[in-house]
C-alpha cells in the first residue's frame, strides 16, 4: 500500500472485508480481467483503517475460477495481506500491476463509509494486478481520503 501519513510515519494498515460474494462479471470487469461478460468473479468488498480512521474503500474483483472457495471469513482470518493470501491459499502469485490514478467525488456509498461529505475528492487508485504469463487475476478500484495522507510512489 502506497498511502502514508501526512506525518511520513508508517502506520499499519488494518484490512476491515465486509463482502465476498461469487458474482457474474460486468462488462468494465470482464475486460479488465480478459474475461466474457457474465463469467464468475468474486467480488470483494473492504475498507481499509489507518489508527482507527476508515481511509480507503477497496472494491476487488479475482478470477472466479481461480479463487474458488475464497469467503469473508478467510478474508477476516488473520493479518496477512492479499497477496499474501492468495499466495498461500490459492498459489496464485501477483508479479506485476499496473495503477491508473484519478481524482472523484465521493459517491453515497464511498462517503459513508469512509465519513467524508458526499462530492468530497477522493483519489480513485485502478490497479489490474497480473499472475505469469502477463494473465490478469484482479482488478481492484480503491476510493482513497487523502485529507491526512498522500499517495507514494518511489521510482528507481
């Protein structure tokens, strides 16, 4: 996670998943992921705590077929990241990414859960996540507050 304090103090980010549901692939998710439209994704849901603060609502679309079995219980089981995760529990390894960035207004569901007013600039953080083979297994769309953080990327 690339999102620090505006204080540059690392603070643990702590995963709060509140959905995991297998769902047929909408056609943005489907080309995001190389699918058909209406394959078998599962959908994630989660909001992500920095010192208590909820500062990012991640939605997350997987490869149904090959996170088959993922629920919100393995989700909340835990400390262990993601990709961790699915490295573990599902051999799938995530070698590369590719992050598109744009600022939005916060949506009713992104502003209540993070508690910030409705229309409120947030930055939008699209990242389509690849296995070997360049195969894309997530596409991810996080809503992030950056009132009190920033957004790093350290090139080199």
């Amino acid at each position: 996670l690339r999102l620090v304090p505006d204080d540059g103090k690392a603070t643990h980010a702590v995963s709060d998943p509140f959905f995991c549901e297998t769902i047929e692939a909408t056609p943005d998710v489907a080309m995001a992921l190389g699918l058909q439209a209406g394959a078998k994704v599962v959908h994630v849901k989660r909001v992500l705590r920095f010192s208590g603060e909820p500062v990012v609502f991640d939605q997350i679309y997987l490869v149904g077929d090959l996170f088959e079995g993922l629920t919100l219980d393995g989700l909340r089981g835990g400390e262990r990241s993601l990709y961790s995760l699915f490295e573990s529990d599902f051999d799938v390894r995530m070698i590369s990414a590719e992050e598109h960035l744009r600022a939005v207004p916060a949506d009713a569901q992104s502003a209540a859960l993070i508690g910030v007013p409705l229309g409120e600039p947030l930055l939008l953080v699209e990242r389509t996540a690849y296995t070997y083979g360049n195969k894309a297994v997530e596409w991810r769309r996080g809503l992030y507050c950056t009132r009190r953080h920033y957004y790093r990327n350290a090139l080199g």
